[in-house]
C-alpha cells in the first residue's frame, strides 16, 4: 500500500517525511548537545582536538588541486598527519636526563654528526633513531627542518639530494614530529602517526619522491602545499623485511636494546595489519 500523500503542492512521499524527521532530529541533538563538535578541518588550521591517527585531521581543502573533489585514498593518507602550532615543536632545553636507550643507526654514506648524546644533525643519507624509557627525546635536524623522536618512538629520517624523509615506525601520539620549511614555503609542524611517511623537498615533487625504489610497499598518497610536501601510508612489514637500518637491528638481538626495538617494531606491524588491514600496498620495482 502506498503511504504517498497528495497536497496542493505536489505529492509527500514517505521518503520525504523520514528525512525530515532525521534532520529535524538533528537539530535537536545539536541544541541539547552543544559539546559535539565537528571533527576535522581544512589544511592549515590548528586542530584543537586530542591526536588520534584513526580519525582524519588534516582534511578537507586540497591545496595542490583545489577543484579536485579528494578521493579515498587522499582522505586516508591525510589521516597520518596532523598540523600543529610551530611553538609547540620541542625545544632543545627538553634535551636532557637518561641517554641510555637512544640509539642511532646509520647506513655507510650517511653524513651525520652529533651534537650531543640527545641530538643528530644529518647533512645526507638514512638514519635510524630509536628511543626508549626512560630515555625522554632525540631531535634530528636537516637543511630546512627537524624531526623529533619521543619516548618509545622509532623513525627512520632520510635526507638526500634536497628531499627530506621521515617514516613513523612504532611512535604513537605526539612521539614524532617533524618542523619543515623548504625554500619558497612557510613553516610547517605536524604531528606523523605510526606507518605513515611525509616527505618534503626544495622543490616539487613527483612520482619518484613518492616511491621510490626501496623495497618499501606504500599506498594512500597525497601532495600538499603545491607538492612540495606530501603524506602516504608505507607497510610496516616491508619496512621490517627489506630496510637495511632496521636489517642491523634485526642481526643484533642477542643484545637488550635490539630485541626490544625490533619486539616494539613488530608489535605495531601486527596492530597496523590488524586495524588498517594489508591490502592494497604496492611495492615500486
């Protein structure tokens, strides 16, 4: 039986009446609920909720395509990174108590120094920071930016021919975050989610910044600030079976240190699995 009702401006389906009722039910709860608030918003703004890296953050204005509707997979690769007032990054004071569980890995060409026991200023090449408690914070610093590593953080942070590179291995929360400003752009912090890589150059990139041939699976890619930044998700197992920092670490776990990095690496590569699933992910040749 049809519940369609003829008025004298047309016909009221029943389609009608529930949507109007939902609506009407969401102006409700909007009136007795003034606490939820809407999640998100667009790049650049400071988000003023608590990081979470299963809910996108740093949505919804595409900056690179503005009339570009963004697509799935831009929406999960933004969901990695969150922006952050650049006063918040930390500062070199906070550089103190136990150097014990900060460890550096760098493969041969890497030209790194360091500063001191808390810090590395890498001028080419790949390292692997490590830091575990009750060890506090290790900062890395590049030509146009650095990258901080907190408690219980692992990243590994590439510098080469002008192009920065940082991957979150197991850092949850505020553990990595990385500050940038390549030449011609502003300051940029944000705040970099487990399994996820952000890339920033001196001048835009392309395809070959974004995949490169690594051995390193990736998926979800997004370009921001007219390209010369951008975010993908990379596959923790890949990273785990082919990097060759973390390769040193895995021919070195009769010692404490080794075991527990590589325990915590593997821990998040199975809650990654798990949470985001393994599909997907493409390796380039």
């Amino acid at each position: 039986m049809s519940t369609n009702k003829r008025t004298p401006g047309g016909i009221i389906t029943h389609s009608t009446v529930v949507t109007a009722a939902i609506a009407i039910g969401c102006f409700a709860l909007a009136a007795t609920s003034p606490q939820l608030v809407a999640q998100g918003g667009p790049y650049g703004m400071i988000p003023t909720t608590p990081f979470n890296p299963k809910v996108p953050v740093f949505v919804p204005t595409d900056v690179t395509y503005p009339t570009v509707p963004f697509s799935t997979p831009a929406l999960f690769a933004l969901s990695g990174i969150q922006q952050i007032p650049n006063s918040s990054f930390p500062k070199e004071d906070q550089l103190k108590g136990s150097s014990e569980w900060i460890l550096v890995r760098a493969r041969p060409l890497a030209e790194y120094t360091r500063p001191s026991v808390y810090s590395v200023t890498l001028n080419k090449g790949d390292i692997l920071v490590t830091v575990k408690r009750p060890s506090n914070l290790a900062i890395v610093t590049v030509p146009y930016g650095k990258v901080s590593i907190a408690s219980d953080g692992d990243a590994i942070v590439q510098f080469n021919n002008g192009i920065l590179r940082v991957q979150n291995i197991d850092g949850l929360g505020k553990s990595v975050c990385v500050q940038v400003q390549p030449p011609g752009t502003e300051k940029k912090t944000i705040q970099l989610a487990p399994g996820f890589e952000f890339v920033a150059g001196d001048r835009k990139l392309g395809g070959l910044e974004l995949r490169p041939k690594d051995g390193i699976a990736r998926r979800h890619f997004k370009f921001l600030e007219g390209g010369h930044l951008a975010v993908s998700e990379f596959s923790l197992d890949s990273a785990i079976k082919n990097s060759d920092l973390i390769a040193d670490i895995r021919q070195n776990t009769t010692g404490v240190k080794e075991r527990r990095i590589l325990s915590d690496m593997s821990k998040m590569a199975a809650v990654l699995n798990y949470t985001r699933g393994e599909g997907g992910f493409s390796e380039e040749k």
